[in-house]
C-alpha cells in the first residue's frame, strides 16, 4: 500500500467513524420525549420543558448536517488528491440504535426501578392503532407490568409479523412490552428506515422521493394499522426523505414509534429481506444494482 | 381518567428519553473529538480548502451538541419543576 492509499484508507475510516448515527438515535429520543410532553401539556400552559427540547432537537440537526459537511468535505479533498471519495464501510448509521445499550448493572443491594405506571395508557393506545385487543391477562389494574425489553429485539418481532401481515402477532407484540420499551422503537428505526429505503430505492432518499416511499408503503401499513392517523406516516416518509413535514394535528405519542417500527417491516418485506438482516452483527445486506430500480407500488 | 400518578409517570418516561438522548449525545462528542485529533494528525500541513472546511464543520458539530446538551439539562430542570408542584 503506498503512503498516499494509507492516507486515503485513514481518511474514509475517519469518515465513517463520525457519530452520524449516535446523532440521529439522540434526536430521535428528545423527539419521542417533545412528543410525550406535548401530549402531557395539552391543556396546562405550563411549557415542562417543551421549548427547550425543541431548541436542542434544532441544535441536534444543526449538528448532524455538519457531519455530513464534514464527510462532504472529506470526500472532496480525496478527489482532489486523486482518490475515489466514496467511504469504503457504507452507511452503518443503521446498526446504532439496533446496539444493546451498555447499562451498568445495578448495585447488589439497588431496590428495584420503580414499575412502570404506562402500561395501560400504551395498551389503549396499540389497540387503537392495531385493532387487536390486549390479552385478557394483561387488562387487570393488578396485572404486573412488563420490565424492559431490548428494542432491537421488539423491532425484529414486529417486522417478523408485519413480513407474514400478521396483525393479531403485531398487536401481540406491542401489548407485551412496556410503554418505554415501546416509545423507544422511534430512536431505533430512524437510521434502519433511512438505509432501508436508500435499498429499496437504490439511492439516498431524497425529498422527490416522498411519494414512491409512499406508494410502496402506505397500503401495506395502514392494513396493519387501520386505527393510525396518516400523518404519522406522511411526517416518517418526510424525515426519512429530508423533506419537510408535513403540518398537522397532534398525535399520540406512541403513534411514531408504532408506525415506524411497521414501515421498517413493510420496507424490509418490499427488500425480499427478513427480521435477521435487522441484527446489528448481521452482514452487510447485498444493495440493488441497478440504480434505476424502482419500488414496486403497493396495492 | 388521568391520575397525577400517570401525568407524573408520563413525565418521567419523556425524561428517560432526554436522559438517554444526553447520553448518546455524551458519546458522539468523544467519537467526533477523536475524529479530529484524527483529521488533525493526518492532514497535518495540508493547505486544501476541503481539509479547512473539514475542520470547521466538526467543529461546528461540537459546538452545536454542546448547545444540545444545554437545553436538554434546561428541559429536565423544567420539566422536574412541573413535577414537583403535581
């Protein structure tokens, strides 16, 4: 290798290695809390802290798009000395929310966390969404709640039943976790979508890609959804494309991370792929070939 | 029907979330600050304009996740002061 490959090979592991994909699950996370609050405070004109998540999800974004100037940079300085620019690990944004969070184990003499007092609120709210009425076991005031629940894990389940359109498994999945475990499907799915669909499309989204994602995915989720407002959808498809979203009506908080976690089973279905390829040690799926590819339409 | 006891565990879970955004948040500043000692040590000397524009933007990265973290630390304080008058 001559000096000049090395420089080029350290650059491209620089670039790759920006944290892009820590940005994006940070964001998502303050969205999914922006969310929650907002729907706390729907009548108290106390603000609880609502402004100032809005202000670091405006700084969040501001970030992630000087990364990507960075990398941009970083690309054109190696065509300018005369290497390809292109990033030689791909886009592993994707495999970031998908890593089991390293929590330190708790103290031998810890009490234990507090049960979650949600599980009821996010039951309504699934059976809303899904049509599919929680397990009678689970709809008793003096039913334990479930602990937490690795999310990847979640996400891999739900893409299994939305892959075999069953929506009595889907319902089944979603009423078994807590609530947090549940919200938290939004940081996790944001990068996956965003890789996902670049497959399915066979180039980064962009924002004229908005109604192709849609026409390939709408059908599909709202089957699996029917209780979903499409805003929810719209306003996924828009991140995921870098436009912007739509303006609309509030929704429940757990609608995003609900319809999130359905797309991405809806996009990796569309992929030929199954549930496996979402595990962050998984290999590298093989991307489409041929540029032109266009996503077959939904219906 | 709502209790306060919900209100407050609804609270409580938008805080996790911002408590687990600061982390993430945490961990991108220390990947993109060896990141530009990275950059720093290999474009040592270089006087293209990309590698000016690099730096910069990595730098503005910095910054604005150290402003991120800022107004999450002031969100939690606000949000815990709600919680406290329920």
């Amino acid at each position: 290798m001559s000096l000049l490959q090395e420089l080029g090979a350290q650059l491209r592991a620089t670039s790759d290695e920006l944290p892009t994909g820590l940005v994006t699950v940070a964001m998502e996370r303050l969205r999914s809390a922006t969310d929650l609050l907002n729907w706390v405070r729907q009548t108290s004109v106390d603000p609880i802290g609502v402004p100032q998540l809005g202000n670091a999800i405006e700084h969040a974004e501001h970030a992630a798009a000087a990364l990507r100037l960075a990398q941009d940079a970083i690309a054109a300085y190696l065509a300018a000395v005369g290497l390809s620019g292109d990033p030689g690990g791909g886009d592993q944004d994707w495999r970031q929310g998908l890593k089991r969070s390293e929590e330190p184990a708790p103290a031998p003499d810890a009490a234990p966390p507090p049960p979650e007092k949600l599980g009821s609120w996010w039951r309504k709210r699934v059976e809303e969404l899904t049509g599919e009425a929680p397990p009678a076991a689970t709809q008793s005031e003096s039913a334990p709640e479930p602990g937490k629940t690795d999310t990847a894990e979640l996400l891999r389940k739900v893409a299994g039943g939305v892959r075999s359109g069953d929506r009595a498994k889907l319902g089944r999945d979603l009423h078994a976790v807590s609530a947090s475990s549940g919200l938290a499907l939004s940081a996790v799915t944001s990068p996956v979508l965003r890789r996902l669909a670049g497959d399915l499309l066979g180039h980064e989204p962009r924002a004229d890609d908005v109604g192709r994602l849609r026409s390939a995915a709408a059908g599909r989720v709202k089957s699996l959804l029917p209780g979903a407002p499409p805003a929810v959808l719209e306003t996924l498809i828009a991140r995921v494309c870098r436009a912007p979203a739509p303006e609309g009506a509030q929704t429940h908080p757990a609608d995003s991370a609900v319809t999130a976690s359905v797309l991405t089973g809806v996009l990796l279905a569309r992929l030929g792929r199954d549930e496996s390829s979402l595990d962050p040690a998984a290999p590298e799926p093989l991307r489409q070939p041929d540029p032109q590819r266009r996503p077959e339409t939904d219906g | 029907m709502a209790s306060v006891a919900e209100v407050r565990a609804a609270v409580d879970a938008a805080l996790q979330q911002v408590t687990e955004s600061q982390a993430a948040i945490q961990a991108a500043r220390e990947k993109l600050g060896e990141a530009q000692q990275s950059l720093a040590a290999a474009l040592d000397g270089s006087a293209n304009d990309a590698v000016g524009a690099a730096h910069a933007s990595l730098s503005q990265a910095d910054q604005q996740l150290e402003e991120c973290l800022g107004a999450t630390l002031l969100a939690i304080e606000q949000a815990q002061t709600y919680t406290a008058t329920l």
